[in-house]
C-alpha cells in the first residue's frame, strides 16, 4: 500500500496525461481487462469497483468447490490488483452509492463487467411452489454467497429434478450426489455441508428440451459426473436411436463428448437394491409444462411436454412439441436455464438481459462523458466458460487501449472525486489491504476444519473484519 503512495506522489507531476480507468465488477471480465490493458500501457491508473467487499466474482460464488484448479486464475488476478497502478475498492454498489454518469465524469474510460446475477424462470404454473429451487441460489448457497446464504432447501425426499442440462445443472447434480466426506475437503460452507449431511436423495433426472446431440455440458463435467463414487448413470436407450450413425461427421468436441455418452450407455447400468447407491438419470427431448403441487402448494411433481426435433443440420435442429405429456414424480426441482443480467444503472439499457454494444463499446449521445465499454456476459449474455469471457475482455481491452490512445488532454479527477460521492452514502469502502485480511481470516478458520478456507457469509462481518 506505501508502495503505491509513492509510486503515485512520484508520478503526480505527469499525472494529468495517466489515462483514468473505472472497471466495475471484480470477477474475471474485469479483472482480464485489467491484466491486458497493463500490460498495453505503461502509464494508466486503473480503479476497479466491486458491490460487494471481497473480489473474483464469478471464480469466488460460482465454481464448484471440488473444482479447486479453476479458482487458481485467482492468483494472476491477485498480482494484477498489488501493482501499483490498479487499486481495488469493494462494498461500492453502482446505481446505489455512485452513478454512471457521475463515473464518466471522473473517469476517461469506465468499462461494465457486472456479469449476470438473476437467473431466467420459466414462466409455467406453480413455479413458486415449496422447493422450486434457482440453480443460481443453490451455487450461491454452498459457495457462500451473502445474498443466499439464509436459503431454504428440502433434501428429505428422495427424488429431485434439475430442468436444464448445462454445466451449471451438472455441478448441482454432482454437489448432490458427491459424498459427504469428500465434500468436507473443499471449501464449501459449513452451512451447505450440514444440510448435505442429511440428505436422503437417492435419484436426479437431468431433464433436457432437446437430444442428446444438443446438451449444452461440456465432456469435463460428465466425465466427473461418470466417476462419482457411488453413483450410477441410467440412460433411456430410445433417446440415442440414430446417434452413433452420426458420429463421424460431428465437430470434435461434441464427437468426443457424444462417444462418451454412448459409452456410457453401453454399460448398461441399472437400478438395484442397494441402499447406498444413487443414481443420475440424464431425460432427453422434455420440456416442463407446469409444476405439480398439493393443498399445501409443495411440490410432487412436474408435468413434462415430449418433444421431438426437426431440421437437417443435427446440432442446430429446432425443438417442437409433440402434444404427448408425461409426469416426472419428484419432490425437489431445479431451475437451470440460464442468467441474465440486472439493470444496475438507469442510465444502462438492457435488451434480452443484456447491454448492446459494438465490440465493447456501448454507443450513446454524451460526447462530453468518457467512452463506456461492457465486457464479460453483461455484454455477452451468459454463455461460454471462464476461458470465452478471458477472450472477450481481452478484445474489448484491445479496443479500449486503442481508444485510450487518442484520448482528449481533459484532467479526470478518478476515485478522488468519485470517492467525495460516494463517502456521503457509505463510510465503508474496502480496499486491497481490507480484502487482505478477510482472506486471512477465512484461511485460518478453514484450517481448523481441514478445509481450503471457510468464507465468510455474512457482509457485515466482512466489514469488521476488513476495518480491524
């Protein structure tokens, strides 16, 4: 921290030619353009603005936590935020604490990276029924998200449901099924890890609109679902009818993923007696029509619309509904069909849960506002993994170093003049060093467990700890 006070006092002669750059969202896309565009120029100061008081977004509350080796990016991330010219400020909520307009009057470049923090419903009856779960919430629970730490969720039935068929709906299944001393390892909430502890569960349908050739997962995320220890994966052989002949002629990575599935289904395996053995249950060419509830509005079930497909290109075969309807007898649904983004600013205009923008740039008519930029899936939508959102902020980066490059002499004042704003509403801005100790703290407590670390849930104790 002394390092960057004297790096900056050094540097204030020439400061008013140091391009100011706000990011807001600390999760990949914003810390991905920020690793590229110090690398592009030397001279550049760089704040980056995050909601809540810890930092990696996405990497934090959304991988698994049995996938340990994702959230190593984490660490290029931590030596991008300790040079001396990028400064991160958490608990900084915008559309709240400051807007955006004041943020490109204080910046010569403010760059969104958000991300997608509300999930996509699907509009069918009872969808509030007891126990119609969020996909979204459920990651957020075990991953120690404040904002769904306090979820409600009923694991005493023995079927469950999840209605999408993506890696997000493989990593609740897997988490699901995971026994729980394996769980115990990683750095999944104590929380989670109780409730997990007494789950009766025994079956986990993976219900998906379309065909096999279609499945949206990628072969990584099957390939561990395959492997659980104590698991065993039913396929329905008539969803597979025609599949093998193509083979051949798919691309190769849905090739391999779709070899492995057939695979699988080869084994044959089937259900038993055998009280510790679960069981996944991947249903194909299904929709949900309308959730089944009793007087008390819990759920029992979910009416299911059969599908078939129609088109000449395999992977691009649209899905229409053949009038047949079925009903899938469970006790637990989730919702996994995807994220969209909010509107965190008035100023922002989202179309289709997102903000349009050419190559990066959001097109607008304030000629004397800095340049604003959306990178990540706020300007993507919610698709890809971490490596198409590393790509994507790199490119809008590249524009924005471009950009940068012709920018007017006009002085930007940056946080200093942002910071009066927002001091006015919230006396408890985090910084680096803040983070620092919260770290430290969830690492030291993770020990006593056995566990990577133990995070904290609650944003109020986040803070007392950072303010210590």
């Amino acid at each position: 921290m002394t390092y960057k006070i004297l790096r900056r006092a050094l540097c204030s002669s020439s400061y008013k030619k140091r391009p100011q750059i706000c990011i807001v969202g600390a999760g990949p896309a914003g810390f991905y353009a920020a690793m590229h565009i110090t690398k592009k120029i030397d001279s550049v100061n760089i704040d980056i603005l995050e909601k809540l008081p810890v930092p990696f977004g996405l990497i934090r509350y959304g991988v698994a936590p049995d996938h340990p080796e994702v959230k190593n990016v984490i660490n290029q991330f931590t030596k991008v935020a300790q040079q001396p010219n990028v400064n991160f400020y958490g608990n900084v909520t915008l559309g709240k604490d400051i807007n955006l307009q004041q943020l490109r009057q204080h910046y010569d470049a403010v760059l969104l990276t958000y991300g997608a923090e509300e999930d996509k419903t699907l509009g069918i009856e009872n969808e509030d029924a007891t126990n119609v779960i969020a996909a979204r919430n459920f990651v957020g629970w075990y991953n120690g998200l404040p904002s769904d730490k306090d979820l409600k969720i009923d694991l005493s039935g023995k079927t469950a449901a999840i209605l999408g068929q993506g890696n997000v709906a493989l990593d609740v299944a897997r988490i699901l099924l995971t026994p729980i001393d394996e769980l115990k390892k990683t750095d999944i909430t104590e929380h989670a890890l109780a409730v997990l502890s007494e789950s009766k569960l025994k079956e986990i349908y993976l219900v998906g609109r379309r065909g096999p050739l279609q499945v949206a997962f990628t072969i990584k995320e099957l390939r561990e679902q395959l492997k659980l220890k104590n698991c065993r994966t039913i396929w329905n052989e008539n969803d597979f009818v025609n599949v093998e002949a193509v083979v051949p002629d798919l691309p190769r990575p849905r090739k391999r993923l779709t070899e492995l599935m057939l695979k699988s289904l080869k084994e044959k395996q089937t259900v038993t007696d055998d009280s510790n053995i679960s069981y996944f249950k991947p249903v194909f060419f299904r929709s949900p029509h309308k959730f089944l509830v009793d007087a008390k509005k819990n759920l029992t079930g979910i009416e299911l619309v059969c599908n078939k497909l129609v088109g000449e290109n395999l992977e691009q075969q649209k899905c229409v509904p053949t009038g047949e309807k079925e009903v899938l007898d469970c006790d637990l649904a989730f919702r996994s069909i995807g994220y969209k983004s909010v509107k965190a600013d008035n100023d922002l205009a989202l179309n289709h849960g997102f903000v349009e923008n050419n190559n990066g740039i959001v097109e607008d008519t304030h000629p004397n506002l800095a340049k604003l930029y959306v990178a990540g899936w706020l300007g993507t939508g919610p698709v890809g993994v971490i490596l198409h959102t590393m790509g994507n902020a790199f490119q809008v980066a590249k524009v924005m170093c471009e950009k940068l490059s012709s920018m007017d002499e006009q002085n930007r004042g940056g946080f200093e003049e942002i910071k009066k704003v927002i001091s006015e509403k919230n006396a408890n801005i985090i910084d680096w060093n803040g983070w620092e100790k919260i770290d430290q703290y969830e690492k030291e407590q993770g020990k006593l467990r056995g566990k990577p670390r133990e995070k904290i849930c609650s944003v109020e104790e986040m803070l007392e700890i950072a303010k210590k």
